[in-house]
C-alpha cells in the first residue's frame, strides 16, 4: 500500500495498523496531497477519543482538517452477501422502495440515548444534515435496508441487495465530495462514520450467524472478518479524532458527552471477575506473555463497563425474549430501557493489540471475546445483533475445547438463563 503522505499521519497507515514513514520526514520536502477529509467512527455515537495535538492546534486556529480518507475508502470492498454492485444511474434513481427506507430509517439507527426527546433530536439532525450531505442520505437508506433484510427474511435478499448498492452508492459520494472538516460539515461526516460503522457491524455479525461458527474453519472466517472491521474502525477513528474540539462545539456534543460518560466510568460489576483472576496468574503471564496479559486484562475492563451499563437501565435484557425472533413483529431494541453502548465501542476502545490476539487465535483472547459474545447475547433485541452473541460463544467454546470451559464460565451461564 502506499503512503499518501498526509500529515501529521498517512491514513492508509494509519487503517493497516502500520508506522508511517513519511510521518518522519520533512513536511516541506514533498508536497502533500489533497483529497476528502472525514471518516467514519465504530459507533453508533461517537467514539470517545482524545484528539492529539496537531489535530487541537487546528482546529483552534480555525482552519479546515482535511485527512485523506477518500483513498481509503475506495479500498473498501463491502459485499457482505456477494450481491454485484450496480452502476451509478441505477443507484441514483429513486423509486418507491427508497420511501420504504426513508420512513423505515429511524428504527434502523441506534442512539445511546435512553431518553426519546434526545434520540427524536438525533434523528432530526440526521435527517437535516443528510440534506446537504447525499453520502449520509444514502448511508442512511443503507443502514435502513440492512434492517428490513434482518427483520423480513422473506424478503432478505433484495433488501440486502438493495443495501449494498446504497452502500457502494453512500461511499462513491463521500469519495467525490472532497471537502474539508469544518464547523458546516463535521456533524454530518461523523453520522455517516458512525451509521457506517453500524452497518459493518450488522454485516460482521450475521456473518458468525450465517455460519455458525461450528467448525474451526467457519470461526477461523469469522475471526478474520472481525480483525479486518476492527482494522478499519481504528484507521478511521485516528482520522475522526481529528474532528473532536470542533464536535465538542457542534449539535451532537449530547451525544457525544454520553459515550465519554460510559468510558470515563470505574467498573462496578463482580460479573468477570472469575476470568480477571486467571488473567491476571502468572502462569497467564508467563504463556503468553506480560504485554499479552495486560491487553486482554484492558479489553476484559472495557467488556465490565458493557454489563455494568445495562444494569444501570430501568430493565435487564438479559431476560428479554429475543423480539427479532419474531418475524411478525419489527421490533428492533428502539423500546429498550437499557443501554448497548459497548456493543457498539468495545471494538475500538479496546487497545489496538488485541486484534493482532485474535489474529494469532490466542487463546485468552478467544476466551475475552467469548465474554464479548455474552455481552451481545445481552442485546440481542437489537437488530443488529440477534443470535449472535450466542453462536459466538459456542463457536469459541468448541475451538478451545473442554479444558477452557472453566475459562467461559460467564458467557456460558448468560446462555443458559436465557433457554
């Protein structure tokens, strides 16, 4: 791949996880490229981040942040069914199945809110910043198909074919927009970052569904797709970060302001404390290391945020029936009274590391993303979600074996009060 040379730091660098050279040299001694500038966030909100410097320095003088992301971007081939993508008349016209979309899309996009005034507000400045934004309308009719192929299976396979051409449509126009990050525009590249985000969540998750993860061989595929949406979550979350102080100023700081809540928290709950002290023995340390142990142990930390956060709802879902199991009934987790914030961050607060865990398939960290999978066995009521969580754990389960049972203590109880 090679470097675009954007300072203070190349994003393609910056998506592979990769130490940009050109972040060394002079920035006087190459001229650098112009291109887009914005990217998306792994949330549904927006991630909670500390901007560095550079990105604080401009954004205090005033001046445009402009990251080339539109390179990116174009890289990014998001075909979650095999569906072909069409061409750019077809995507553009607008027919009737697009105002099923429309009036369909404010029960596809997921708010931290448990509060229905502040989460009508999201969806009112979703809506006027789609307006001057095409790439966020059409993401948004997207992320609203995606829904209706979870929720009508009868129809599965024109909406998610539909989705994939509104995706590739939504990306195509955020490429060829070639803006800077400003006051004007930040919000709305922030909600197409975001409803990217859960998009590609939706896309990774049905995936350990689809397959089960019975077989080492359908989790191995599982696993790379999780590593590669991670991948990109942290390249793009180095870009948005660019964006915070003028988002801290804009109209989603609301929302913002309850994801940093979440991550600013202590952890309260007893729920992982089992898996936290075999982490933490020596002997975790001395197999895989100290710098390995510390990483799952961090993961593990945000995973107890993630519980603690639903028990602080006026309910529990974890002993909610599971409404997307009813065809008949649409529902989505819109109603819920608890939050999912984590379902949606714990990919990207996670430490960096962790990815390349579950690339080598240590085993600890299968173990710590198996909790994960009882965490969103936990939201399973949200579309996005469903049985995941469960296949999830299982797969993991069977890959490790019977000697790693008392390891998987915690998710496996989640499955078994929820039959």
């Amino acid at each position: 791949m090679k470097c675009d040379e954007n300072q203070p730091v190349c994003s393609n660098c910056a998506v592979v996880g990769r130490t940009c050279r050109y972040a060394h040299l002079d920035p006087h001694s190459a001229p650098s490229t112009p291109a887009a500038c914005r990217g998306p966030s792994s949330a549904a909100s927006p991630s909670p981040v500390d901007p560095s410097d550079d990105a604080r320095a401009q954004a205090s003088s005033g001046a445009g942040i402009q990251p080339d992301v539109a390179r990116f971007f174009g890289d990014v081939e998001h075909h979650p069914t095999g569906a072909p993508a069409r061409g750019d008349d077809e995507a553009s016209a607008v027919d009737m199945n697009h105002m099923e979309l429309l009036v369909h899309s404010h029960r596809a996009v997921y708010w931290p809110s448990q509060d229905e005034r502040l989460t009508f507000l999201g969806m009112t400045l979703l809506w006027d910043a789609s307006l001057d934004a095409p790439y966020l309308l059409h993401q948004v009719l997207a992320l609203s198909s995606r829904r209706l192929a979870a929720q009508r299976p009868a129809r599965a396979d024109f909406y998610l074919h539909q989705a994939v051409r509104l995706q590739n449509r939504a990306i195509a126009l955020f490429n060829q927009s070639h803006l800077q990050v400003d006051r004007s525009n930040c919000a709305a590249m922030l909600l197409f970052s975001s409803l990217l985000g859960q998009h590609m969540l939706a896309d990774t998750l049905a995936h350990a569904t689809s397959s089960r993860c019975a077989a080492p061989d359908q989790l191995a595929s599982f696993l790379d797709r999780w590593v590669q949406y991670v991948r990109v979550h942290r390249g793009v979350r180095a870009i948005a970060s660019s964006a915070w102080p003028l988002l801290l100023q804009s109209d989603l700081q609301p929302f913002i302001a309850l994801g940093g809540g979440l991550m600013d928290r202590a952890s309260r709950g007893r729920e992982l404390d089992h898996l936290r002290d075999l982490l933490s023995r020596d002997r975790t340390r001395s197999q895989i290391g100290e710098a390995a142990q510390q990483t799952c142990l961090e993961a593990l930390h945000f995973l107890q945020l993630g519980i603690d956060d639903l028990s602080d709802g006026d309910g529990d879902d974890r002993n909610h029936e599971d409404r997307n199991n009813d065809t008949n009934n649409e529902g989505d987790g819109s109603k819920a009274t608890v939050s999912h914030q984590m379902v949606f961050h714990w990919a990207v607060v996670s430490p960096v590391e962790f990815a390349s865990l579950l690339r080598d398939r240590v085993p600890q960290a299968l173990v710590v993303l198996a909790h994960f999978g009882g965490l969103l066995h936990c939201a399973r009521s949200l579309w996005q979600v469903g049985d995941a969580g469960a296949h999830l754990v299982r797969g993991i389960a069977d890959f490790l074996g019977p000697a790693w049972e008392p390891w998987l203590r915690w998710p496996n109880s989640i499955l078994c009060s929820s039959t």
